[in-house]
C-alpha cells in the first residue's frame, strides 16, 4: 500500500483517504484481558459510560 500505518484498516483510511474511522474496539488494551474481554463489570460500565456519546453520534451520522 506503500505506508506503514500503526494499526489496522482505520489507520490506513484515516491517512489514505483523509476519513475519519472508527474501529471496534473501545477504551484501552489495559482495562481488558485476553480476547478484548473486561477486566470486570465495573470496568465495561466505564468503558461503556465513557464511549456512548461517540458512538451514539456514529450512528446517528451512520443512519440507522
């Protein structure tokens, strides 16, 4: 592709195609253990508390 991005599919859109991407994943690979699973209840409730205006706002962009 002739870059090197530091990640997946959503890097190379955003520096490619100039588009702001979102991946799947949300908060920080310290707050989970193997296979993107949480730590804890409380932490996916602040993962959760934390990310649901964005991507509430992503789908409403998205159209339902």
């Amino acid at each position: 592709m002739g870059i090197q991005a530091g990640g997946d599919a959503g890097d190379w859109i955003t520096y490619a195609l100039g588009i702001p991407a979102a991946e799947a994943e949300l908060g920080s690979d310290t707050e989970y253990r193997d296979f993107f699973v949480p730590k804890s209840v409380k932490g996916a409730r602040k993962i959760i508390e934390e990310n649901m205006e964005w991507v509430q706002y992503t789908y409403e962009k998205l159209g339902n």
